[in-house]
C-alpha cells in the first residue's frame, strides 16, 4: 500500500508542476484580455508538455523500420556518432555511455551475430570544444574491451553531421571496393533519427538496412495503471522529446533543399 501510495504522490514533488499549476492560479485570478492570454498559454502548455501526445507522435515517427537481417547480404554495419561514448577525465580513461551507446551496443550484437563482416565506427572529434579522443576512438576502445576483433573494427572520425557522414562513407565504397562485394550496408543509429540518415545515405547513392536503436517511446508496451496515471500529468521532459523531433523534421527539410 505504501509503495502505491508513494507513486501516486510522486508527481507533487517534481517544482514543474508547481510551475503548471501555479500558471493556472495566476490565470483564474486575472481578468480580461490577460485572464485570455494567460489561460490560452497554458493550455498550450498541457498540449507540448503531455507525456501521452509526444510518447504518440515519437512512436509514429520511430516506427516503420523492421529488424530482421539475413547474415551474408551485407558488407559493413554502420554505427553513426552523436554522443554514444564519453570521456570524463583529461587522459580519456573515464568513459560514461548515455542513451544513444544503445546504437554500438546493438552493432556490436550484430557483428557478433555475423550480419556483416566489418563494422564502422563514426564520432567527430571537433578541437574548438574539446582536445580529448574522437568519439569513434573511444567507441572503438569500448569494443575492444567487450572482446570484439580488432581487424572487424574501422573508423571515419572527420565528418560534423549525417550528411558528412553518408558523403564519407560513399567515398570509402568508391575507393575500397574490396570492402564493399555486395555494396550494402547496415546503418545504425537512434530510432529518431534514423529517417532523416537514411534519406541522407540514400542520396549519395549508398543501398542501406535500417537498423533503429535506442528507442524512446514506448511503442507497444501494454500501459498499466501506474503508466496511464503518470501520462496524464505534465512533464517538462516532453519539452526534451519535441526539441529532438524539431530538430530532425526541420534538419530533413534543410537536408532537401540543400543537396
């Protein structure tokens, strides 16, 4: 009862709901055009910060990509950077994973699996905000540890943002066509993410399997009583969800017009 209990509490102490309610309060307590103003800001408010609209809108958004892979179909499993590994400590010996490590986790799965042959490792190394190994060096380092094959293991550190990377990688197919006998490759990265690198990869000429990971909705997980009961209190880490959907609707739209 008392585990319950303190679940069902749990939302009054997050300060953001204070936030919320305390936005209504002020609202019912004005007047006029400002009463107006103040209730349409807030309404728009629970609409951006509901946890079960943003967890829909990101599930269709993530969706639509299957998983399973045919081993000898494919040359190279492609794991793209963006904040998978890091390092904590001026030597690079402190390493720390978020959620995206989830895209070398599940490469490394399938190298082992023997989907493709070889795997590469991209993460830019950019100087003006750090002198501490390329992502794709330490990612490399976490392999090696968990025992996987140094000679299975290649990296591109050079390229900034996907496109970079898809132009990158379609030159290492030109000029390595050892590599590349069947000229197909896996590309993984986050789930959100991945529609906007796989237009990119397929743009400069490259035959892609997308492989999702690090998935952030729920997809279709059965909601329980304490799931449904948490989805209709607001969250400020909505705000996060939809700053990373904009980011990729809008980075797909400058990727159009551009190339």
């Amino acid at each position: 009862m008392f585990y319950l209990v303190s679940k069902i509490l749990a939302p009054l102490l997050d300060p953001f709901n204070w936030f919320v309610l305390g936005w209504l309060v002020a609202a019912l307590k004005s007047r006029g055009v400002f009463r107006r103003r103040l209730l349409g800001g807030w309404a728009a408010l629970l609409v951006f910060c509901n946890p079960w609209l943003v967890d829909k809108v990101l599930h269709s958004w993530e969706s639509g990509y299957p998983c399973d892979l045919q081993p000898g179909q494919h040359d190279m499993i492609v794991v793209l950077g963006g904040g998978c590994v890091r390092v904590r400590d001026a030597k690079g010996s402190r390493l720390q994973v978020g959620g995206p490590f989830d895209r070398v986790f599940q490469a490394a799965r399938l190298l082992q699996s023997g989907a493709a042959p070889k795997l590469l490792l991209s993460g830019n190394k950019d100087p003006s905000w750090t002198d501490l190994p390329s992502e794709a060096e330490v990612s490399r380092s976490v392999l090696l540890s968990m025992g996987l094959p140094a000679s299975a293991i290649l990296m591109i550190d050079t390229p900034r943002n996907t496109i970079e990377e898809a132009q990158t990688v379609a030159m290492m197919v030109r000029n390595r066509p050892e590599l590349f006998p069947h000229k197909r490759l896996i590309l993984v990265t986050s789930a959100i993410h991945l529609r906007r690198a796989v237009w990119c990869f397929e743009h400069c000429g490259l035959a892609v399997t997308a492989f999702p990971a690090d998935f952030q909705s729920s997809g279709d997980t059965p909601s329980t009583f304490l799931s449904g009961f948490y989805s209709c209190f607001p969250s400020a880490g909505a705000f996060t969800i939809w700053a990373q959907l904009l980011h990729e609707w809008v980075g797909m739209g400058v990727y159009r017009l551009r190339y």
